[in-house]
C-alpha cells in the first residue's frame, strides 16, 4: 500500500492559505476533496478543503480564514492536474461559496464507471485498490463544529492521500482500453456545473411524486412545504429535520384539519405535534381554501410521440447500445442514455456528416461509436 501523511498541516489562516498556494502551485497533480454540512444546516456550506501531493496533505478550515482566493488560481490553472472522486457536488460548491472554477479535473469516478467497477464509490475503489477502510460514521458528520475530532481529521485526509495513486492506476488502465479520452472529455464538461438557484418557483416544483398529485392536493402540499421550509430556515437546519418527505406527502393526500386527525400520520409524534401542530393545520388549511380557479398546475412537457419508423429506429439503437455495453463491460446509461437515443431516432442522420451535425454526441462517442450507430440506423430491407 502507498505510503499517506500521517499529520496534515490544518490551515486555520490567511498566511496559511498562502503559504499552502504557493507549496501547491509546484505540483502537477493536486488531490482535491471537500466537506459541507448540508445535513445539519439550512444554508449548507464548505467547512472542509483537503489536499494531498505525494508526501504532504492540508487541510483548509474556511470557517476561519473565508479568503481562499490564493487558491484560486491553482484550481483555475490548465496545466496542473486536480484530482477529485465523484466532483460534480464539490465544483458546484466551490463556484458557489468561493467563486472558484477547477480546470484541468480528473473525477476518479467517472473513470471507475468508465472502466465498468460496479462499486465506484471512494470507500469501495480504496478498499479494492488499497485494502484501506474509510469510516463510514464521518460521512454525515456536522463538518461545521469545531473542534475537529482526531477521527474526523483522519477520514478527511484518507479521503485525499490515496486518490493520486488512484488517479494513476485508473489513468493507466483507461489507456490501455483506449478510454481516456472519454473520460476526460466528461470531466471537461464536469467543470462547467453550477448551483441552481431557489428563485420564486414553486416548492412543489422539486418535490418527488408531486407530478401525480391532483390540483388541491398540490395546493396543500405547497402550503405545508412553505411551512416546513420557514421552520428549517428559522432554526437552522435542513427541511427534512422539520418533516421529512414521507410526512409531508401524507399531510397534502389526507389534510388533517385537527389535531386528532394528525394522530397516526407518519412520522407525526408527540413531540413532532407539540412543536409543529398549529403550523401544520394552518398550512393545510390554507391549502384547502384556495380558490379552484387559483389552484396551481404541475407544468407538463407535450412529449411528442414517435411514429412507427422512429419507433423501430430506436429499437434498433438500443439493441446496438446493448450489445456494445455488453462488449465493453460498461452499464449502457454510460454509453448512450435514453435520451440521446430518442434525439438520434428521430433526426435519422444518414451519413457521418448528419450525426456529427445533429449536435447530439459527445466528441468520444462520435469518434468510438458513430460508425456504429449509422449502421443501427440504416433502412432494413
């Protein structure tokens, strides 16, 4: 097993983060990783940032030096390569919280998924790879309280002293099959993802199941989100620690308009009815009296529906995606999702031309597959 840090530096300073930018700013290959606290707080935020190079391993506490502007430039830089497992939430956080862009990223994950391991998750490629264990009791710890724990140290920096060593025996075995590439045209495209806003759209709108919900159901489920959101917001923690998905969406279908009615509902104790009762009743009812002309509409996309020939096409070019999935090991959603068969199927490119015209493909899978693809489209006789 590779050697790993046993003390990281903890930088809890402006100084430290620059001394750190400029240790860093040396180095090809950055492993990178975060930690938030999105379980235990309203406004999740970046608590943790953690580096490692072979030898060294930091750890940033931004919630005592906020400024990480010297790092910016080394997350920005082309040149030098940033190493993260599973990216997608961390570049999203970084642009939000500190307005930091990553270029040149390598997501050990996506390369896991590409090299078709049915585990890809960082505890399962370092037990596999490694023979190290990550403890599973700090992946939803309260990264904000201070002071940190010597275990919660120890898993951050786990988290980032072996992802270098990963990176190479992943980057090696993705040239051998002739992947590479794949991959990292998904992690350029990785690097672009932000945060989506709130804004003023309904809640209902980002709640599970809330398609199949009748108008008036909708109307009180809007309301008890609403409630459930300003409690969370008041007290500091995330929605689900006021009422949780399962309570909420019994409360819209079966709208109690007592206190005995609320007996029985999930997730409804005692306690629960004590301190959110009045509130829960309240929404209900405020649901309940909105006009029928007001009542809101779940906005629905006109699918349009393929014709016979579209049909067969498709059919067709998930019997390819099948077959090469197969082939290549990979699950077929890595090689060509639905959605993107259903564009093909439709447009019915004849010629290497037409696809590549058709905007639909990834670079590597117009370079890897289109010969392919135009075959599964061709007219059968």
């Amino acid at each position: 097993m590779p050697d790993t840090p046993v003390s990281p530096d903890i930088i809890t300073s402006a100084e430290g983060v620059g001394r750190l930018a400029e240790r860093l700013g040396g180095e090809p290959i950055v492993a990178c990783d975060l930690e938030a606290d999105s379980m235990h707080h309203y406004q999740e935020k970046v608590c943790l940032l953690q580096f490692a190079v072979p030898g060294y391993a930091a750890i940033v506490d931004p919630l005592a030096t906020p400024d990480l502007a010297p790092l910016a430039p080394l997350f920005a830089d082309g040149s030098r390569r940033k190493v993260f497992h599973g990216a997608d939430y961390d570049i999203r956080s970084l642009h939000r919280d500190f307005g930091i862009e990553v270029n040149n990223l390598f997501d050990t994950m996506i390369a896991c998924q590409y090299l078709g391991e049915r585990e890809f998750g960082l505890a399962a490629a370092l037990r596999k790879r490694f023979g190290v264990e990550l403890d599973k009791q700090y992946q939803r710890a309260d990264w904000s309280r201070r002071p940190l724990s010597a275990g919660m140290i120890e898993y951050a920096v786990k988290d980032t002293t072996l992802l270098i060593d990963l990176y190479r025996q992943l980057e090696g075995e993705l040239r051998e099959r002739g992947r590479l590439p794949w991959v990292e045209e998904e992690c350029v495209l990785l690097t672009g993802v932000r945060m989506t806003q709130r804004g003023d759209d309904p809640l209902f709108l980002r709640f599970k199941g809330a398609s199949r919900l009748d108008r008036r159901t909708l109307a009180v489920l809007e309301e008890v989100l609403r409630f459930r959101d300003r409690r969370a917001r008041q007290a500091d923690v995330p929605p689900f620690k006021i009422l949780g998905t399962d309570t909420v969406r019994e409360l819209a279908e079966k709208r109690p308009r007592s206190a005995a009615e609320l007996v029985g509902i999930t997730g409804i104790t005692e306690k629960v009815a004590a301190r959110h009762g009045e509130g829960i009743l309240r929404s209900v009812e405020k649901g309940m009296t909105v006009p029928e002309r007001n009542l809101p509409v779940f906005p629905r996309e006109e699918r349009r529906r393929l014709s016979g020939p579209e049909e067969q096409r498709l059919k067709a070019l998930k019997g390819w995606r099948e077959e090469e999935a197969a082939r290549l090991g990979i699950d077929m959603g890595y090689l060509a999702n639905n959605a993107l068969l259903e564009q093909l199927a439709v447009a019915a490119p004849r010629s290497v031309g037409e696809l590549a015209a058709s905007g639909s493909l990834r670079e590597w899978q117009m370079r890897e597959f289109g010969p392919g693809i135009l075959a599964a489209l061709a007219p059968r006789r």
